[in-house]
C-alpha cells in the first residue's frame, strides 16, 4: 500500500505550496506520528526542506515545502556528430551546459568518457559533489533498449551494440541511468517546454535517418520492445529505392539527408549531404526547393498514416532537414490533409520543434527528473536511509 | 489528495483478502477514526460487505471485504447486424446474456428501445432491481466520440450521427453510460480474457470495415478525438480503388468483405458479400482462398507500418472475414515478416481472435466496470452519499 508512503507526502509538497506537519496531517487525514515519520524521511532525503518556518524550541521549522535543488540531474544528448550534456534541478530547471564535437562513430569508450569529464566538470562549477546527483538521463541517436539502457543493431553507432552503457557511467557515478532514443527523449522535451497540456503528441527527427517519439495518452510510448516509433522503414508508395535495412522503398530510402543529397545531385545540383540540400534551400535554390518540397510529400504520406493510426492533437518535426524552413512542413501538410481523416486533422497542429536540439536535453533532463521522483525510487531511498 | 478516500480502501479490498478495520488501520497508517469514517461509506454503498466475521455486541461484523455482487453493469455489442447484451459484476463475471438479429441501420431509437429491454429482462431474470445497475458500456461499429458517447459521422450508421446515445439511455436508467466503438471494446475484450499481461496490444477487425483498437503502455490509446485505430482509411501500395470514403487506394477498398465480393466475381466466382467469400474460402474453393490471401497481404501491408510504429507483442485479427482460416492470417504475416524491422517482429504473436464476438460484450463489461470502480466515481458516490 503505497497510500502513506514518504512519495504521499512528497507529492503534495510538490506543488510548491509550505505547508506544516499539521496541515499536511489535516489534508491526508493521516495520524500525526505518520506525518512525522514521513517527513523525516524525506528531510534525510533532502527532497523536502525547511522554508522560513518559525522555529518553536527545540522543534525543526514547521513550514516544509519541496527542494528542487536538493540533488541535480544530468541530461546528455548524443548526436550523430555532436554530444550535449546540461546540469539540471529536480524541478527540470538548467543549471548549466557543456558540449562538443564528436562523431558517435568513435565509439561508447571515447564518447561516455568525455560525458563522465563532463558531469564532473559542470558538478564541479556549479560547487555541486557527486553525491548531489541523483540521476543521468541519456539519449542515443539509434534504437535502445530503454529496459537495460543498451542500443540495439544501431545503424550509424558502430560499436555500440549491445554496449552497456549503464555500467560504464556507474563506474564513476553510482546513480540511475536511463538511456533512450534521441526521438523519445526530444518528445519529451517539446511536451514539458511547449505543450505540457497536449496528452497524444508525436516528435519526427528528419536527419540522417528518420525517428518519431510517440506521447499517447500523456505517456512515451515505447512499445514491447522499445523500438515503437520506427516510421524510417514504412513503406512509400510505389518507391523502389534501395535502403540501407536491406528492404526497399523505405521513407529513409527517400526522404533522408543522403537521399535528399542524392536526388539533387541527380537533378543537377552536387550536394554531397542533407545538409548541403538544407542550405541550398534555404539559399533560395529552386531545384532544393522542390527536393525537400517532395521529402516533405513523402513524409507526409507516412504520417498521414500515423495521424489515422494515432490521432495526435500536435505533430512536432525537428531534425536538421526541418531547418530547410518552410517547404519541408508545406510538402507534409499537403498530403496529410489529403490522406487523413477530416476528424483526426479537424484540430491537428503540425509545427517546426521549436527548441530545435534543446529538445534533446530537456527531454533527458526531464526523463531523469521523473525517474528520481517517482513513488517507486523514493520508497527505495528510504528504505536504502533505514538500512544504513 | 486522494490518498486516505474511500476509494483507496476499496483498492485495499479488491485483492479479495478479507480486512479488519484494525487490519486496514495498520496497512494503511491511517487513524482508526479514519478508516472507520472510510470503511462505513463503503458499506453504505454497498461496495464492501462483512464476510463471516465475528460480530462483537453492537458493533459490524469485523471482517471485511470486496463484494463483486453489490452491482452489475451491462455489456452491450451493437455489430451491424446484430445486438448482444450481457450483465456482468463487479468483478467482470458475465451472469447472463441475450442477443437478437438486428440491423444498426434501423436507427438508434429501435436499437436502443430493444436495449433498454433486454436490460429489463435480464436484471429481472436474475432478481435485481435497475438500483442494482451501476454502468452500461456499449460498443458501437463506427467511430465514437468516447467524451460524449456519439457517433460521429459513422458510415454505416444512417441516423446515429451525433446522437446522443446516453441521453437516451438516461431516460431509463440513471447509470454512467460508456461508449465506444467496438474496436476499442474488443481490444479490452481480448486483453482481459487472454492476455491480461501483455501491455501492447492491437486488435483489428476485418468485416464490412476495417479497425483497430489499440492499447499501448497497458492502456486503451483512443487519441485526441477518439479515432485512433483507423486503418480502414490508410493508403495500399499503389492502389487506386475507389473508396466509400472520397479518397482512393484505402485499404477498405481492397481488403474489407465488399471488396473482396466483388474481386472474386471480377475472378469469375460471384459472390455478393464478404460472407459469400469466408465461405467459399472455407469450402476449399481456390479462388476464393487467393482472394482472401491476397486481402491478408493487403492488410499485413498496413500491420507492418502499425508494427513499426507501435512494436505491439500482440496482434488480434478478428471479424468476420478473419473466420475464413488461416488464409487471412498467412497473407498477412508474409507482409509483416517481409516489411517489418526484425527487432519489432521477434518476439511478435499473430494470433486470431479466440472470444470472437465475446470479445465485444467482455470489453464492454470491462470498460463498465473499470469506471464504476474508478477513485473519481467512488469519491462521487461517497459525495452523494454525504448530499443525501
């Protein structure tokens, strides 16, 4: 029965409100020596603390409230060719950043030993101590297990599979780790920054590759496996274009930053990567222009599918070729308001991710945040306090 | 704060162990004036019942526990061509059922007067009065506005369109009316009777239409507007039959019962409905068994999208045309296997729909009853109780 548990009472202080051990005994109808036990566990904890109370005697402060700088957090983004890594409070606040360039390709060893540097570091500057962080949330640009925090097959992560990286960073940092695609953790991201509101929202990364985040019924949905999500190997139309999975005509295989690339190229204009088509486009380029116009048109038709399937009240589209502006969202409204249902776009919002790779570490600061703070990791927390 | 109401002693007792009110005072940490306060709302509502426990003087019986009698809530399956309706209780038992040939195009009002009948018949049938009901869920065959209970511009459905469905039922009966397409029931259906662990799981429906209810991270995902699931309407391959929806290409168009009709008279072997067709297919004619194969390819199109997207371990295929063998079925897992990313596929389950129509009326019990017993309807109960 987890009714009268030190999580109980740590949920009501989590609004902000002070409250006394008498108005908190008053509001649970718990018997006041429960409060009591109660908040003295979560005093040990830390997560809770005095505010300005009046102290009576003897007695500790009697007004008590919520410590979002009680422990901190670290939020780390791994991109194909960058990492990012934030210090954040338990109210999902930044504290502080550091990041750098660095190909995922080098490898787990290379790239997790730059992120523990790195959390050392921004703990150090912010005249925290190891002991002050309660968790690390990661997200990798590739499908994970989120269960063991392993990448699984991923395509463009050599030897990263099956890498444990929750060992790694537990050589160092004895806390939680948890680690998930780079989509799931940007889904959050947009959700808390943007649309805390919005219970069914989808996040589409359009890169190097293609991946969605998918939040149904207010929860990240990851599917049996953890690979929910994968719309980068949906079939388009009639495409017959050869795709790296082995299969043919792949969104990927047409709508990625090397197809992109590819297709202006055979158009007459050399591009070498998404990028290149990005900047031709934005550049005012024609011939870029109707490139992304048409990745746009294909995406479309694969979430057109995912808008019957899922009904999302917002779709969100990031990742590098979103920057190409405009014609990449026109070419996907096109066709999903062809193809979808008048009910399931009646009130749909398709917008640009706003806070564009921001997204990634406020998504994993915020998973580590829900982690640290869930029922569950604080019953462990006291009953780790009672058998010290 | 929710954590001391009577719905959180109720939670206590649903595990069937009988409690004293000691025992419950010493779970719970609560103060004995508390539970007492709690435990006596619940026995007013009936919800909880003394069992065999020693009366001392004055005072109740001491032990208590969950009563699965105290009320029943109907069940109610409107197909397209047929009613069924069960009465079940607390528990989700079924305790009795009736059903009758009728066609949902006849319109609400003839639908529902036959409904409220039955319910009628079959409270008295087993002795209750209608204060014994406590809920009627309903699934009907078209795309439902779960918030309010309407139709909304069901295609099979002439005059159900916005109406409103509890309205009329109110009239009747003074009880929380659930409703909700009969895709989504048949999902809880299947997942309650058969896969009670498994926290993903979609079931399609393959008859006149073709739907899918979906449950993702354990719960019934509904989306925004409450359309999530339709697949009827999703693009195959390089389609472009004409569909009963204005676009081209659905897979309704190609795969539901009156498409695969008119594919196998086109073949030479008339046939006027699905139903013609699931009968031939099961005598063995082999025209008729390509046709329903090749739906099955059609429709594993579609399922290895849903799979990508959504990395079910279960998938149900269930209507009528899924009755046809296991032609439909093969056709199907050929795609998925052939479409879908290994990972998503390894430990995926394509089974056919075991309850069958049950599924539908056990869905519809199980969504009654997951309201009537929900802290928010317990808490309004007990509100009432104190109004009274």
């Amino acid at each position: 029965m987890s009714c009268v548990q030190a999580s109980d009472v740590f949920e009501l202080l989590r609004d902000g409100t002070p409250r006394t051990r008498a108005q908190l005994a008053e509001v649970t109808g718990l018997a006041r020596s429960t409060i009591a036990a109660r908040v003295d566990e979560l005093l040990q904890l830390g997560l809770i603390a005095p505010t300005g109370g009046v102290s009576t005697g003897g007695r500790p402060p009697s007004l008590l409230s919520m410590n979002p700088r009680a422990r901190v957090v670290a939020g780390v983004d791994v991109g194909a060719t960058h990492v990012a890594l934030v210090l954040g409070d338990l109210s999902g606040e930044i504290l502080g950043e550091v990041s750098t360039a660095m190909d995922v390709a080098e490898g787990p060893e290379q790239v997790l030993a730059w992120v523990l540097e790195a959390v050392g570091t921004l703990l150090a500057a912010h005249g925290r101590s190891a002991g002050d962080l309660a968790a690390i949330g990661i997200g990798l640009p590739g499908p994970v297990e989120h269960s063991t925090g392993r990448a699984i097959n991923p395509p463009i992560m050599p030897g990263w599979d099956r890498y444990d990286v929750p060992r790694r960073i537990h050589a160092e940092y004895a806390v939680p780790v948890l680690v998930d695609n780079d989509v799931n953790i940007m889904a959050l991201g947009e959700q808390r920054a943007r649309f805390r509101d919005v219970q069914d929202l989808i996040f589409v990364k359009v890169a190097t590759g293609i991946g969605a985040g998918i939040i149904s019924g207010g929860a990240l949905q990851r599917g049996a496996q953890g690979t929910a999500g994968d719309l980068g190997h949906v079939r388009v139309g009639a495409s017959q274009a050869a795709c790296r999975c082995g299969n043919t005509g792949c969104l990927e295989a047409v709508a990625a930053g090397p197809a992109l690339a590819a297709a202006l190229t055979r158009a007459g204009v050399p591009a070498t990567s998404g990028q290149d088509v990005v900047d031709l486009a934005r550049a005012g380029d024609l011939t870029a222009v109707q490139v992304v116009r048409q990745a746009g048109r294909d995406l479309g038709e694969v979430l057109a599918t995912m808008v019957n399937l899922m009904n999302p009240s917002v779709v969100v589209i990031g990742g590098r070729i979103a920057a190409s502006g405009e014609h990449l969202l026109a070419g996907i409204r096109e066709v999903v308001y062809q193809r979808s249902l008048p009910l399931a776009t009646e009130h749909l919002r398709m917008v640009p991710s706003m806070v564009g790779q921001r997204a990634a570490v406020q998504g994993a600061v915020a998973m580590a945040v829900a982690h640290v703070l869930s029922p569950e990791q604080i019953e462990l927390a006291v009953r780790r306090l009672a058998g010290a």
